[in-house]
C-alpha cells in the first residue's frame, strides 16, 4: 500500500541483497551441518543400512541435517534465518514479472509460498519424529520444485546473463536426478558397496545447484531499492537520512513474458473433463479382455463368449449416412450410453457384466471415431480431441501405476477390494457432459476441393497397428519392463521406479508429436520406431528396454498425425477397420501363447516376431497414407493460434501428471528390508499356488485375498503359478507386484510375457542372490516355465525352484520335462526346494524321476495319495511340516504348504509326531482349523502334519 503521504527515506537496500542473503544463509544451513556432523559423527552419519566406513565416506544430506545434535540444530536454525528472505524473494519475484492479463506470475509465486511452506515441513518434522508426514513434505516441496523452476525460466525477464544461468543450473539439477536415481538403486536395491557415497555427491550437488537456481534472481533484482519511510518523522535525529528514493521510470519496466494473455480457467477445466473422458474410454475398453479371458479360462477351452472382443467395430456403421449422421447429431448421449460400463460392477453374474461392458465398448468406439469425423475441419478442436483421448491413454497407465496394475474403475474391482467405482462415475458423468457441450466457434480449416488424399484402406490399417501397440505395450507401465526382465541380480528396469521413466517418455513423444507432426509422421521417425520395436523383441535388460522407451516415444507421437489424417477419410475404411484390425491382433498376440487350445494354434506358435513385425507393417501403412494426405492439404493441421492456446491447456495438465507420477513411483520404491515371519526359529515356510490368473470363480480381481491367505499362513517363500497376466486379454496386469510390496518380500517375475508361458513367479522375504529363468523342453504342447532361485536364508544359500509342466494331453512334453528338471536338481549343490505343479499320481510315471537318484529330491509326503497337479519336493534341508489348504473362492487349486528349518541335522524319516511336540514357532496357524476362515482350511487330512 502507498504511504499516505511522503516521508523521510530511513534505510535504501538494493533488491540483489536478498538474494545474497538467501544464497548465503541457505549454504550455511547445509554446509554448517555437513561440517559440524563430519566433525563430530562422521563414522554414524556415513553409516547406512547396508555398509559403513570405509566402503561409505561421505554422507548423504537427510543422514547430515536430520539425524543428530548438533548438526540437526545448526541446519534448522540457519534455514529459519533463511526463510525471511525466502518470502521476499518470492515476493520480489511476483512484483517483477506480474503484468495486466496474465496469471501466470500468481501461480508461479504461490507455487514458490507453497514451497517454501514444505521446505520448513520436511525440515522441521524429521523422519525420526513422523517418517509419514516428512516424506509428505519432501514429496512435495520436489513436485513442486519443477513448475517453480520451469515457471521461472518462462517469466525470465530478457536479460541474456540471467537467463543463461538459469538454463545452466536448471539443466544440471534435472540432470543430476538421472544419476541419482540409478546410483540409489545401485545402493537400495543392488547393495553395491560405495554407491551411497556417489549417491550422495549428486545429492549434494542437487541442493547445491537449487539454491545456486534461485541465486540468480540477483541479476535481475538490481532494477529494485527495498525503501523504507518514515512518514511521520519519528526517527528525525536518530538516523542519518539517506536520499530520497527515485522511481524506476516506466520504460524501464520489463513488460515481455513468454506467457501472455489471461489464463482462462474455464478453458482448463474443459481441458480436464476432456481427458477424463478419453481415461474413462480407455478404462471401460481395457476392462473388456479380462472379462472376456474370464469364460475360456473357466471352460479351458474356446466358449463362445470370445466374439464380444468385437465390441470395438461399431464405427464400421458410421460408413451408413443415417447412423454417422444420428450419431453425430447426438454425440453427448453416444458417450453417455458408454458409462454404463461403469456401473458393470453392479451386475453379479458374469456373463451379463460381459455384455454390459460389450455395449460400453461399442457406444464408446463409436461415439469417438464420429466425434474425430465431425471435427475434420476444424484442426484446432480435432487436435484438442485427439489429445484427450492421448492423454487419457496415459492418465489411464498412471492410474494402473498407482493401483499395482489395476485400473480402480474396472468392473473386476468394488470397494472391498479397492475399487474406486462410485467416484469414477460421478466424475465421469460430469467429464462427459462438460466435455460434450455445444462449441461456440464457428469454421474451420479451408480445403482445396482438388486436395490430395491418401488411402482410407491404408488409414485404416494404421489404426489397426496404432490401437493395438499402445494397448499391447503401453497400457500398463510394466509390461515392456517384463518383456526384458531376466531375473537376479537385477540388470535391467525394475517396474518400480521404472515405470514412471515409461510414462514419463510416452508423454515426451505425445509433447513432441504436437510440437513437430511433420517429424514424427515421417519415414525417419518411423524408421527408428522399428529399430526400437526390433530391440525391445531381440534384448533383454536395458537395451531390450531402451528399445521400448524408443518404441513408446515413436507411438504416442505418430498417434495425433495417424488419428488426424484417418479423421479426413470416411470413418467405416478407417476406424471401423481400424477396430476390427486391432480385434484381430489382440486374437493373434493370444493365439501365440494359447495354441494348445485353439484352431490353428500351432502355425503362429510362439512368434511374438511375427506380431511385432506385422505391427510395425500396418503403422507403415498408416504413415504412407498421412503423409499423402498431408501433402493435399493447402493449409496444414499446424495449430492457429486459437489451437495453440487450446493445446498449452492440455500440456499443462499433462506436465502435472508427470509431477504426480514422479510421486507415485517414489511412494511406492522398494524399501527391500524384509524379515521373515520367524527369524529366531531359522524357519522357511514355503509353499505353492496356482492362481489362475487373479481372477476368481466370481470373476473379481483376487489380490487381496490372496494376500491375506499368504499372510496369515506366514509364508516366506511363495511359488505363484499361471500368474503372467501382461496381455491385452487378461488386462496387463502384475499381481505379484502388490503381492511384494503388501508383503513386504522380493520378487521374480519369471520369463516374461514375450516367453509365451502362462506364468511362473516367486516371492521371497529372503534376498533373492540369483536366478535363472527355464523353458522346459514342450515340442508339441505348451510352454513349461521354470524359475531356479538361490537364496540367502539366515546366512545359508538355498535353491529354490518353480515350476509349471505341461498338460495331461501331452505325455511326452511332460517326460522330457520330467528329466529336464531332474538334472538341474540334480546339478544343484545346495540344500533346494521344489514348488511345482506336476500333473502325476503319486510313485507313478514320471515322479519317480522327479523323486528318487534322477534329482537327489525328496517328496515332502510320500503317503499323501490324493495329489495330482502341485509337489513340493526337498532335499538336503530338515522338513518339519506339511500342510493343505484349501483354495476358497479365489482359484481353482489348492495351496500346499511345507516347513523347513537351516542349520539342523537333515532326516528323511516320514515319521509323523504330534503338534504338542512341536516348538510353537514352529507350528502351523490355528486359524485354518475347522471351518478355517474365508474358505480356507486345512483339509484332506484336517490338519497340519509335522516330523522330527
């Protein structure tokens, strides 16, 4: 506020000087305590969880300032010193870029209050005193360190110096996060000696080059005089008068901003609701395959139920002038029908949520493809669509990031199990109707009534492949990180953390594909998309994986140049076509896993080759017809300005959901400090499970459950078999990883989905020191996956195998596997465990290769008649217990469970003695006695056996 009258100038500062001071007291925070705690504790703050001094000799930031007196208190007290000029300096920050008609300069300066707010939280409430809370504060002061840092450079006043620094410190703090990261995996999750040392030099440099980031504005801050006046004339006599303070001319003022013009609010929340309906599309079309896979999983065979996988070919109907006209004309209720697949959860029996979803699917397919159509001529409004639906695709892949590969609004889900269905309705209800609302504007693009087309047949195959690569590859964030997955020690992306770098480049190419359609529709970009497509199907671990971000980048940037050029043709030849292509693709990428059970199987088997290469194929095709239509058109799709500013409005919010992806993976990264459920015993309580896909006999996603019935069985080893679910048809989806992360243990996925097996993994709580991933010998029927594990339990190496063999159908495949598996028991030189799933009778056939001198194993019971499919097999460790559970509602097989103690005297005996014997460490749960709980209880022989 202007004083009510002049005064005497009291005291003049330079505005620079608040930037030095922060600088200066922001550095003497951290370095004063990182002095004062190498001075005083330097052996306990280089000590971390895994390694001390020497193998670690440099401490990471969180163990200088937050640990220990005094250190603790020297960072707090300079960082409250700080804040002062922190406040002014964002304050400054607002006065100097703020101009008529932007709201940019607000935003940015809240966010750097908001910023400051959590820097005192994390600071202040260490983790010690409430680890929740301080992790709350980081997480966000570092969410919002990107807009502040990005908003700051877009405000930049033109001064060349302070704009090259900015861009130097900025770039070297983004840059700084790569290695971090990949030095603290090295450190949390490969325990290499020395890697939290390096870590710690990149976070040091971090704060450094933050600060240094913020240092800057002392260039700029110059143009400013901090006056203070006495008004009054009380201070007369006591202070020497300085002169009177001269006002900045305004032609001096800076008035330039990279961001000009209001921020229309409304135009945001249209951008919102937008996106939400292209996630809301993709959730009901991505819950089609489970329901589907549901019927010919419960019947092993073809059941009819498949055809509604053709749900999605409803646009071919838009090729009658009534339907596209009706349709077109009624856009708003063609979505609004589709959100019946919504309210699918509702419907108990499974066959009928199948069609409910079947018919979302088709109105949802439809009522796109017409609305893609209807605005052809207008780019700015198609761009916006297309961008939706995009960005709905990713927001879809982060939801599924944050639920562990479930998408909380699918139909499989209900609140007990961590569906979120209600509130995605309502929101969904209102995204659509603010999202279909009548437009304002009026014309469009001009076209050459002579302009060149490409082929709406070659259109359409784009779509096909387009449609189907970003289902099959991109829908879940883990699923390219599977297909390179080559077990212990980790060489490769782990789904966690990894998973937002997937998300993270899809939204790069989709940024890019916008920015630059000319270069992401051409040849050269295509060219390279292959080359990516070749590597992610060729290689494993990081070049497998670099090959896919490669692939991820090129698909979500050729989506709007495909789905734009597609729109200029009639829709039925485009995306009518286009759905039916990519029905035929997501039966294909089965057929070559399924062959065993379906017509024609065996010619396509196990060419994942084949899929990847006809992909690519039909992409090629799409790019040839854009590019020739493109080259009709005599005003290009390049956003007018009316475009661009609708566009900023989406990018904007697909920059905000990078920030919360980053969060989610930084929740959810391992903290790899498991213990087993009785240490002091030196107890392994290990067992097997066919889990039929986590999908159970009422067709709801079955995690949960499962994870309670392995929690209180108190397993520490668990084999989980028909457990790869990463395919169109079963939702991509990776049960393990909530299994993990709820349970605390490490996990093998085991060959992954580009294996065509139908899945075997392990659980651990013990560290998982190697691994080896197995295709048994299957010449005529299906794949037989095998995983051999060694692990460190109590300080004593132990093997651990699972293992899946082939069907009955197949005697053969199932001999040699037999002798396969025997020999790698055999070879093994350390105590071992087999969890399988066998498909013999007892002391017949093959299982007296599996058990005897062929393998060195031993079986577990060998009175235990009334087994078929799952063995647990031992040898060279003490068996205590042995114990059946039975399955509930959740699967169709039966869990087995065995004790095992390490470092006792090894007996082979089957005598049997009573639990009363039996140190209580040792014994079974109470729980599944009698009636059990949820289902489960102990049957066959009602109770748990155990042996001396």
């Amino acid at each position: 506020m202007a004083p009510r009258k002049d005064g005497d100038v009291v005291v003049s500062i330079n505005g620079k000087y608040v930037s030095w001071g922060h600088t200066l007291f922001a550095y003497a925070a951290f370095l004063g305590a990182l002095i004062v705690g190498v001075a005083l504790h330097y052996h306990k703050i280089v000590q971390n969880e895994h390694y001390g001094y020497p193998d670690e000799w440099f401490p990471s930031v969180s163990a200088t300032i937050g640990d220990r007196y005094p250190e603790r208190s020297v960072f707090m007290i300079f960082i409250a010193i700080t804040s002062g000029a922190r406040f002014a300096l964002v304050g400054l920050w607002y006065l100097l870029t703020r101009r008529p008609n932007s709201n940019l300069p607000g935003i940015i300066a809240a966010v750097g209050l908001f910023r400051t707010v959590t820097c005192g939280g994390w600071t202040y409430v260490t983790s010690t005193d409430d680890h929740d809370w301080h992790d709350i504060f980081m997480i966000s002061y570092l969410v919002a360190t990107l807009p502040w840092t990005l908003g700051c450079l877009a405000l930049s006043p033109p001064n060349a110096k302070a704009v090259k620094y900015r861009k130097v410190f900025a770039g070297l703090f983004f840059g700084t996060l790569v290695p971090l990261i990949y030095f603290f995996i090295q450190h949390k999750v490969h325990r290499v000696a020395g890697a939290y040392t390096i870590y710690a030099f990149f976070e040091w440099s971090l704060i450094l080059f933050d600060v240094a980031f913020d240092a800057v504005t002392a260039l700029d801050f110059e143009t400013f005089e901090i006056v203070v006046k006495d008004v009054q004339g009380l201070s007369r006599g006591y202070v020497q008068m300085l002169p009177r303070y001269s006002k900045v001319r305004p032609s001096t003022l800076i008035q330039t901003s990279t961001f000009d013009g209001p921020y229309y609010w409304p135009a945001m929340l249209d951008a919102a609701a937008d996106i939400f309906h292209g996630f809301v599309f993709w959730s009901i079309l991505t819950s089609l395959g489970v329901l589907v896979w549901y019927f010919p999983l419960w019947h092993m065979g073809i059941s009819g139920y498949e055809v509604m996988v053709m749900s999605t070919i409803s646009p071919l109907f838009l090729g009658i002038p009534f339907i596209r006209s009706l349709t077109i004309r009624n856009l708003r209720w063609a979505h609004m029908s589709s959100l019946v697949g919504l309210l699918a959860w509702l419907v108990k029996d499974p066959a009928n949520r199948l069609f409910t979803v079947g018919f979302a699917v088709w109105m949802g397919c439809l009522a796109w493809s017409a609305e893609w159509y209807a605005e052809r001529r207008d780019s700015a409004r198609l761009q916006s669509r297309i961008l939706a639906w995009c960005i709905g695709f990713i927001l879809s892949s982060i939801a599924k990031f944050a639920n562990h590969t479930n998408n909380p609004i699918w139909p499989i889900l209900h609140s007990g199990i961590g569906g979120w269905n209600k509130t995605g309705l309502a929101l969904a209800v209102i995204a659509v109707w603010r999202s279909t609302r009548s437009s304002s504007t009026s014309g469009g693009d001009y076209i050459a009534p002579n302009a060149k087309k490409g082929s709406s047949v070659l259109a359409g195959l784009g779509l096909g492949g387009l449609f189907f690569a970003i289902h099959s590859l991109l829908s879940d964030s883990s699923t390219m990180i599977l297909w390179v997955w080559d077990g212990y020690p980790v060489q490769g992306p782990l789904a966690v953390p990894h998973g937002a770098l997937t998300i993270f480049v899809m939204s790069a190419g989709l940024f890019v594909g916008v920015a630059l359609p000319r270069l992401l529709g051409s040849w050269t970009a295509y060219g390279l998309g292959a080359v990516g497509a070749a590597f992610l199907t060729c290689y494993s671990n990081w070049r497998g994986y670099y090959g896919g971000l490669a692939l991820a980048f090129y698909l979500m940037g050729v989506a709007p140049v495909l789905i734009s050029s597609a729109a200029q043709h009639n829709p039925a030849p485009t995306f009518g076509l286009g759905f039916f292509l990519y029905n035929v693709m997501v039966l294909f990428h089965v057929w070559v896993v399924a062959y065993a059970f379906v017509p024609g199987g065996p010619l396509v088997r196990e060419h994942t080759d084949w899929i990847m290469i006809t992909t690519m194929l039909m992409i090629g095709a799409g790019v040839f017809s854009a590019l020739t239509t493109d080259s009709g058109h005599q005003q290009k799709i390049k956003a007018s300005p009316r475009g661009r500013k609708q566009s900023a409005y989406y990018l904007h919010l697909l920059l905000a959901l990078q920030l919360l992806t980053a969060s989610i993976a930084y929740l959810r990264f391992p903290t790899n400090d498991y213990q087993p459920y009785h240490k002091d015993e030196k107890l392994i309580t290990a067992g097997i499970w066919t889990i039929h896909f986590s999908l159970d006999n009422d067709m709801w996603s079955s995690e949960r459950r499962m994870r309670d019935a392995l929690k209180e069985l108190e397993l520490d080893v668990v084999g989980l078999l028909e457990s790869d679910l990463q395919r169109i048809i079963m939702g991509n989806r990776d049960t393990t990883q909530y299994l993990a992360e709820d349970l605390g243990m490490y996990v093998d996925y085991g060959p992954g989905p580009n294996k065509h097996t139908w899945g075997s993994a392990l659980l651990s709580k013990f560290p998982i020191l190697n691994s080896t991933h197995h295709l048994l010998p299957s010449p005529v029927g299906e794949l037989a996956p095998a995983i051999e594990a060694t692990l460190d339990v109590y300080g004593t190496q132990v093997d651990v195998f699972v293992f899946h063999s082939g069907q009955e159908e197949d005697p053969e495949d199932r001999r040699l596997q037999s002798e396969y598996l025997a020999r790698i028991m055999k070879a093994s030189p350390r105590p071992a465990i087999l969890l399988s799933y066998l498909v013999i009778k007892p002391k017949e056939g093959n299982y007296n290769t599996y058990v005897g001198e062929k393998s060195g194993m031993h079986d577990i019971e060998p009175s235990d008649w009334d087994r078929w499919c799952e063995y647990i097999l031992y040898k060279d460790i003490k068996r205590v217990g042995y114990a059946r559970v039975s399955r509930g509602t959740i699967t169709d097989t039966e869990i087995q469970v065995g004790k095992f103690v390490v470092g006792e005297p090894v007996s082979y005996s089957d005598e049997r003695i009573p639990e009363e014997q039996v140190p209580p460490g040792r014994r079974f749960p109470a729980l599944f006695r009698g009636e059990g709980v949820r289902g489960h209880r102990y049957h066959v022989f009602d109770e748990p056996w155990y042996y001396a």
